[in-house]
C-alpha cells in the first residue's frame, strides 16, 4: 500500500478489504490498528468499519463473501450471531459460542474467537504476569468475562473464580474453567494474584462510579479493568491508589486484533506498530509503564 501526499492509501481493484462489523462501530479503534499492521508490513490492504445492525449479521457475512472481503473482525452485538452462522469454528468459538473474527479464506466462513488469548498476550507482555500456578477473580459472567475464564484456565492458573450479579451466569461462566474453576464472591478478592473486571462498570458512556459488589484490591495484586474508555475506570484508579499493578483493557484490544491480522495475513503483526497507532505516548494500558 502507497501513501499519497496527505497519508491517504491509494486504494485499487487489488486492495485487499477486511474491517470490522459492530453497532456501534464509529468509534471502534480496529480499522486504526489494522491500518497500522499493513502499513508496517507494506501489504496493499485496507481495514474499513461496517454498521451493521442487530439481527442483520449472517446477511452482512454473505455481502462480505460475495465481495471478496478477506477477514472481519466481529464485535457488539453480533458475536454470538456469527458463532451460529458461519460454515466451521475453532474449538474455542464452540466452548464459547461466540466469535470475534471471520477468516473468510477461500470463501468459507471461519468463526474464530482471539478475546481470551489477546487478553493473556496483553497479561504477559513485557513479563508483567504469568497466568500459570496463579490464582485468578473474574468480574462478570458475560462475553469477555467467559473469554477470559477459559483462556486462563488454558494458561495454568490454579483457580479461576468468577463472581457475577447473576448468579446462573456466573455458573456457567466457571464451567469453561473445567476443574480449576468456582463461583465465588467479593471476598474472594483479596486472595487472588490476579483481579480481572470484565464488567462495563465506569466505562464513558455507561457510567457507575464503580463496581457494585465487589471489593478494590491492593497491594501485591495484578489488576486489569477490560475497559479501556476512559484509560483509568474509578475502580482501576481505586485499585492503584490501593498499591495494586494496574492495567486497562488496551492490551487485550491490541493483540486480540494481531493475533486476527495473523490469521489473515500469515505474517508476524509488529506489536510495536498497533501500539503506536492507539497509545503513541504509554499509558496505563502499555507495557513497560511503571506501576
Ligand atoms: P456483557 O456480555 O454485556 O456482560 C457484562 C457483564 O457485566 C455481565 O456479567 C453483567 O452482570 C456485568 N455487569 C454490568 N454492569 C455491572 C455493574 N454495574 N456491576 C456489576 N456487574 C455488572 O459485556 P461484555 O461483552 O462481556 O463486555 C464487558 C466489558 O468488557 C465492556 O465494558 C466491554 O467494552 C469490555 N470489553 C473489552 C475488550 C477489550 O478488548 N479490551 C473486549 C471485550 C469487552 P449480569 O450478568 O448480572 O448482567
């Protein structure tokens, strides 16, 4: 892909086309992260946003096999819609019944789910936490909490404890943590080395002070809050000032997408490159910020 004098692609009919399909997805940062990999890695691709509406998600996956579309990326609400109707899925889209990406090589439809692995990626990146031996509290019980759930329990963690509003979510949230996981409660806190909120508590827009049951962990704890609008939630500030390791849920955004520009392109995606494209200056997301 060239750039023209105001850093614009020159698009063409051998443009390769991927995007992300969401509602809303105005204000999604994949088609920025994707545009940095191709640009990092020379390729003549674009990465464009689709509205696409709720309930219209398998008419949005035939338009994008009939025009070539190579890879999208599936966000709210349409993951569990997708998982339903593409032609095959990985393991994982099955366990979860929900899929964050389409790899439309060839024209069928992969279902492919990249949230639980981005999110241990984005843990272990620059040696911040390593999920094996470790016990582990998830906040909430829905699609990113359940993400999280198996792909810790994949990475070794001795115990996995989800603690939900709704108890029969939270249940079946655990189950993906086969022996390793429980439903547990606030109190279950402050014993674990890891404290993951995949709540929508505190995000711009939805609002909340806090979280509404669950207690701020502290000292000696890893925390990651999966919200990354504002970068700092009133729950992840609470938890810093609290002596906790902190970090937002940019990571888990950052390598879920390279893992499905991988998958696309069959090339090694630049961390560095994504990283410059959504925080230029670190942040409570980044690696390597002193905590
Ligand atoms: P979801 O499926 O709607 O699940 C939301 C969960 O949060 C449910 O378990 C719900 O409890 C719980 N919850 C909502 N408000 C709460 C509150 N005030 N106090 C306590 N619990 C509350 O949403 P999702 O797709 O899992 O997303 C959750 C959050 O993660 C969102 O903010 C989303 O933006 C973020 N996310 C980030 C990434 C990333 O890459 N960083 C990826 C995916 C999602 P009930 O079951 O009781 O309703």
């Amino acid at each position: 892909m060239t750039s023209g004098s105001q850093g614009v692609a020159e698009l063409s009919a051998r443009t390769t086309v991927v995007g992300v399909i969401g509602m809303p997805v105005d204000h999604s940062l994949s088609p920025r992260l994707h545009n940095a990999a191709f640009a990092a890695l020379g390729l003549d691709w674009v990465s464009v946003a689709f509205p696409v509406a709720a309930g219209t998600a398998p008419t949005a996956l035939a338009g994008a096999r009939a025009l070539g579309v190579r890879g999208l990326s599936v966000t709210m609400p349409h993951k569990e819609a997708v998982a339903d109707a593409v032609d095959d899925a990985t393991d994982t889209v099955r366990a979860l019944g929900a899929a964050n990406c389409v790899d439309l090589a060839d024209g069928r439809l992969i279902g492919v789910n990249t949230d639980g692995a981005g999110f241990v990626a984005a843990v272990e990146e620059g040696g911040w936490f390593d999920p094996a031996g470790e016990r582990c509290v998830v906040l909430g019980a829905g699609g990113a909490a359940r993400a999280v759930v198996l792909a810790l329990a994949e990475a070794g963690a001795v115990e996995v404890v989800v603690v939900n509003r709704t108890a029969s979510r939270a249940v079946r949230a655990a189950r993906l943590a086969g022996a390793v996981g429980r439903v547990g409660s606030a109190a279950d806190v402050a014993g674990a080395s890891l404290v993951v909120k995949a709540t929508p508590a505190g995000m711009t827009g939805v609002g909340g002070a806090g979280h509404d049951e669950v207690a701020v962990p502290g000292r000696g704890q890893f925390v990651v809050d999966l919200v990354y609008d504002p970068p700092m939630t009133p729950w992840l500030t609470a938890a810093e000032a609290a002596g906790a390791q902190v970090r937002n849920g940019l990571g888990t955004l950052l390598h879920q997408a390279a893992f499905q520009l991988e998958r696309w392109t069959g090339l090694q995606v630049p961390r560095r490159a994504l990283w410059a494209a959504v925080a230029p200056d670190g942040g409570p997301g980044a690696p390597g910020r002193p905590s």
